[in-house]
C-alpha cells in the first residue's frame, strides 16, 4: 500500500498520509467517461450501502409486516428520498455495468495481466444482479412475492445443489423472506466487498487501462495524475448523486399494496423483463437458461481471444466485441417482446 | 481539469441544492395534486380473472384472507376514465364504501360542472334495507357504469346505464354481494344473490372490473364463476393512461423501453467513440 504509509516531512516530523503519493500518472483517457463507469459503480455501490442501512432501520422482514414497513418507509418523506435513491441507484447500477462491460472489450483492457480481473468483474456482475433481484424481492410487492416464487421454483429443482436454501422447504421456523434479507444485507454485501477489494487491488497492481492507441506513449505524455483522477472522479460522482436525488424527488418511490397468494400477474423490473418472454419457452428454468448463457459468452471472452492485438476492428477481439454488443441490443429486443406478447402464466 | 477550489464551489452548491430538495413542499413530492379526494398517486395491483382463487359458495370471508390487505383510501372514481366503448363495473367491498363511490363520483360530477342534484344514484343495501340516495351524496358500495371516454363513472340521471348496490355486513365482515336491483333496461334481478350469480349475466356486458377492497383476494375470487373478465384491484387516483394501461394488460412502455434504450444508445456512443466502426471524419 503506498497510498497510506508514514511519510516523514523535512522537518522530520511524521504524517499518516502524504497527498504527494497520488500525484503518480495515470493515462489521460482515465478521466472520460467510459474509464470512469468502474469507479462510478464503486460510488453506487458505496450509496446503496448507506442508504440501505438507513432503510434497514424500519424495514421489517416478516412476511406479515414487511410490505407495511415499506409503505411506513414511503409515508415518511425523507425516507421515501432515502428509498428512491435506493431503487434509482439499483436501477442504473446494470446500465453502468454492461457500459462497463462493453468499453472494456471495445478497447481490449480485459487482455494479458487484465484477464483475472475480466473474471472477478464476471462474478462480481452474478453477484450485484442477486443482490438486486433479492432487494426487489424485500418491498414484498406481487411483483416481489412472484419474483420470490419463481426463484423458490428453481431452488426446488436444484435442492440436491443446495438449491432448498432459497425454498421454504428448509425449515418453518424462519420464512423465506428473512432469509433473502439475511441475503441481501450481510452475505452477499460482504462477497460483494471481497470481490471489489480484489478487484480494485489488481487495477492498483497492473495500472489503469490507458487507450490502445495511447497504450506505448501515455507514461510520457500523460498530463493528469491518480489525484486529478480522483478529483475527476469525485466530480462525475457528485454529479450521479445529483441526477439521483433528482429522480428520487420527482419520480418517488411508491409502495405497492401486499402481495396475492396463488396469483401470477405482475411482470418484473426491467433488468429482469427480458426472462419474460423467454419463460415462455422454458418456463421457469429460463431463470436459470439465460443468465447461464450471458455468463458462459463473457467467460470465454478472454480465452477465445489471446491476442495482445487491442484492436475492435482485429483479429479475434471481434469475436468479443460482437457478444458485447450483443446483450444491449438483446435486452432492447426481449424488453418490447415482454411488452407485446401475451402474459402467460408460468408456474 | 477542475481546480480543486471549483470543486468545493460545486459540491457546495451542491449540497445547498440537497438540502432544498430533501425539505421541500411535501406536496411537490406528492407531485400531481388534483383533487382533494385523491392526492395520493399510489400503484396499481391487478388481480386477475384466476381459476386458482378460491369460492367460498359464493360468499367471501375475509377471515379466510388473512394476508388481505387493508386500504383506508376514499375516492378515486374522479380520476377514472373508461376508454370509448368499453364497459366496467366498479365495486367497492369496504365498509366505506359509500364513502369511495360517492365522494369520488360527486367530485367528478362537480369537476364536469354537473349540477349535482341532476344526478341520481340507485343503490344502497344496508343490513338488508334498500335505500336510494340521490344528489350524489352516498352510493352504497356499488357503481355499475357504462361509461363513454372522458364521462363521468355516472353520469346524470338520464344517461345513467345501470347503478347497482352490494350489501356490506359490517357486524360480521362477512361480504356477501347482494344485486337487489339493476336497471330495467338492462336486466333486473330481485331478491338477494351473490355477486357470481349475476356476473355472468354481466360478462357480456362488462370489459373491465375495477374493485377497490380491503380483501385483495376478494373479487378475484368472485369472477371465478364468470366470463375471463379482467379485474383490477385499484388503489386511488389511477389516471386514465394507466385504467388503458391495466385494460390492455400490459406494461407501460416507459417501463420497458427507458433503461434499454439508453443502455442501447450509450453502447452506440462507444462504438463510435472507440472507433469500432471506421468513421470517415472530414477534413
């Protein structure tokens, strides 16, 4: 770690932390904005983190009070911000994401040293999309309650896998719900933590991904430092914030009454939209089907592509670039399916 | 590059912006206004025609719902507007149910500048005492409505299609719908009947039931018997966008197309940006 140590002055004295060794060059392509959507997601992450302890101090996880702690939520008006900052965040949080995902491989960064990191940002997607998927399941909606029970059918088929921990099935003495909650707010947080420490500590160890062309050239001709970078980053951040709060207040979030046993009516939020129509072909197990596939072409992303060529337009990172530039264009598709086909039941 | 001291000016300004947002009027996080009777701009919650649903013979008990929920809203027919042809019936199963139905449709007649008096509303059971109750003052539970788009629920007296009543008994909870009359020219039922007896002779005649309820469970249970009509369960100050909305059964486009589309077009941006596709630049 060399941005906190003690460093002594010329007076000899002693300081914890020393502003000058952040001043070290980072590529001038860092401050844009397709460099910065990795620490943006880290202060979106930081943001869900607060503000979801805020609301875990009046939510309730019992099936019979939670959908009522989350209208008491909503009722009070600096909580209802708190909760729409809360929900817009976790709305952009997969935009940023895929955009993440797709400079990456637009420009090549995942190749060579960076190849361990393309891995850990793939396990680090599984697990953001879990931690959404159990926060929509919370509000206890029927969208939430029928969220939970397609998850509970998957976790049915696959209980021999450890599956019956998302089923009711596991015990009468804890509901589902607490369960999910228990989820949500301590064990996938905490992997969540790990996998951004690792990470973050591998950006630290191989540098900031600088533009292909700038790749020979940027140590000397760099003209921004790690400190600007931040500063940078402060700035785009401030301005997410900003954005946020904005839509938290003029879009607010709403509670929507509890849940109907035995109906299957709602459809889900739109990161989880495109499942829709796909369960129509595979039923419930599309749950599964489909992010399996998402994962497994990201996952062969750098072994299809060895090549130290960082070019879009090149060799086998175009094999790349095509899958990347696959999942917006599919998620748009599968969305308006989900908007035009008929609902069907599916449990 | 930003100096460091325009960045404490920005976050400063900022911050002061926050601050006027957290604590402002709660109204304009409420958003909308309108009237009275319907300041609050809540979700929707279908409840469809389902054969799952449990019949309880026709009769309802709450009793049997404990995760019913419970909604303490009062009017939102003002807000309701039924697309041109189509046919709903509107039922309250709440013991304010007089409350619901007619303060919203007498805001709504006020609102179309109706006089009031020149509405007349049949309806009202009461423990097993029909009533009729006129100058918009009370309906009891029930509003059966043929309505044309942008007309009021009910309209005035010689437009109006059919008005029925539903019986709450409050002393027991026990729901149990009563149709002790329909218009003549539609068809009349005397006695007292369950709600599914009479739907569907409606199912024709209905493209859409809105209830408002303390039992969630309730009328979906109660069309079980009857046509696939759609029924939703609504909660106050539904606008029209959103009753087309439920009716076509679909989710808004917004909804569906907001978060894409941007994904989408940022993902274009980056094509270009980094040069994915050759762009032949002039000059």
């Amino acid at each position: 770690m060399d941005s906190i140590e003690h460093v002594s002055d010329n007076n000899g004295s002693s300081k914890w932390f020393d502003i000058n060794v952040l001043r070290y060059a980072v590529p001038n392509s860092a401050n844009s904005f397709g460099y910065v959507l990795g620490s943006l997601l880290l202060f979106s992450f930081l943001v869900m983190g607060i503000t979801g302890a805020l609301l875990g101090l009046f939510y309730t996880p019992n099936p019979q009070l939670a959908n009522q702690s989350v209208t008491e939520i909503t009722n009070n008006v600096f909580m209802r911000y708190i909760r729409g900052v809360h929900i817009w965040t976790a709305e952009i949080i997969p935009v940023l994401i895929f955009l993440h995902i797709i400079r990456i491989t637009l420009t090549g960064s995942y190749k060579g040293k960076r190849q361990i990191n393309w891995f850990l940002g793939i396990i680090l997607l599984l697990t953001t999309f879990t931690l959404i998927f159990t926060g929509s399941v919370l509000k206890w909606d029927q969208a939430g309650f029928e969220a939970l029970a397609h998850f509970e059918e998957i976790g049915k088929i696959f209980a021999p896998l450890g599956g019956i921990l998302f089923t009711s099935e596991l015990t009468v003495t804890a509901p589902l719900l607490s369960r999910i909650y228990l989820f949500h707010v301590s064990i996938l947080p905490m992997v969540l933590i790990l996998l951004i420490g690792a990470h973050v500590t591998v950006i630290k160890l191989v540098g900031i991904s600088s533009l292909p062309k700038e790749e020979k050239i940027w140590r000397q001709e760099s003209q921004i430092s790690f400190l600007d970078h931040i500063k940078a980053v402060t700035l785009y951040s401030i301005s997410f914030f900003v954005a946020i709060s904005v839509l938290s207040l003029f879009f607010p979030a709403v509670s929507r009454p509890a849940p109907i046993v035995g109906t299957e009516v709602s459809r889900p939020d739109w990161i989880f939209l495109p499942w829709y129509p796909l369960e129509n072909i595979w039923g419930v197990m599309a749950i599964v089907i489909f992010p399996s596939i998402i994962t497994f072409l990201l996952f062969i992303i750098p072994l299809i592509d060895r090549e130290e060529n960082r070019n879009p337009r090149k060799g086998r990172q175009r094999i790349a670039v095509a899958i990347v530039l696959f999942i917006p264009l599919m998620i748009l598709v599968l969305n308006i399916l989900s908007g035009v086909l008929k609902p069907a039941q599916h449990l | 590059m930003m100096k460091g001291s325009q960045l404490y000016k920005f976050g400063s300004l900022t911050f002061v912006l926050m601050l006027l947002m957290i604590f402002q009027p709660v109204q304009i996080v409420n958003g909308h206004g309108g009237a009275s009777t319907s300041t609050y701009k809540g979700p929707m919650l279908l409840v469809p025609y389902t054969n799952s649903s449990p019949v309880i013979d026709g009769k309802i008990n709450l009793k049997d719902f404990p995760e019913a929920g419970h909604f303490n809203i009062t009017g939102f027919l003002d807000e309701v507007r039924i697309s041109h042809n189509k046919t709903a019936m509107f039922v309250s199963v709440t013991t304010d149910g007089a409350e619901f139905a007619g303060v919203g449709v007498k805001n709504r007649a006020l609102h179309k500048n109706t006089n009031p008096d020149s509405l007349f509303f049949v309806g009202g059971v009461n423990n097993g005492s029909v009533s009729t109750v006129k100058n918009g003052s009370y309906i009891q539970s029930v509003v059966l409505s043929h309505s044309d788009y942008d007309a009021p629920v009910v309209e005035t007296s010689n437009r109006v299609s059919f008005v029925g009543a539903v019986n709450v008994v409050n002393d027991t909870r026990n729901y149990e719908f009563m149709i002790p009359l329909l218009p003549e020219n539609y068809h009349r039922s005397s006695g007292v009947g369950s709600v599914t007896d009479i739907l569907p002779e409606l199912g024709a005649l209905l493209d859409l039931v809105v209830i408002r309820g303390e039992g969630d469970n309730l009328l979906s249970t109660v069309v079980t018997k009857t046509q696939p009509i759609p029924v939703y369960l609504l909660r106050v100050g539904e606008t029209a966008a959103q009753i087309e909305q439920i009716m076509a059964n679909s989710p808004s486009w917004e909804t569906i197309l907001l978060w894409p589309s941007i994904l989408f077009i940022l993902s274009v941006y980056f094509v270009v940006k980094y040069e994915v596709v050759p762009i032949r630049r002039s000059n």
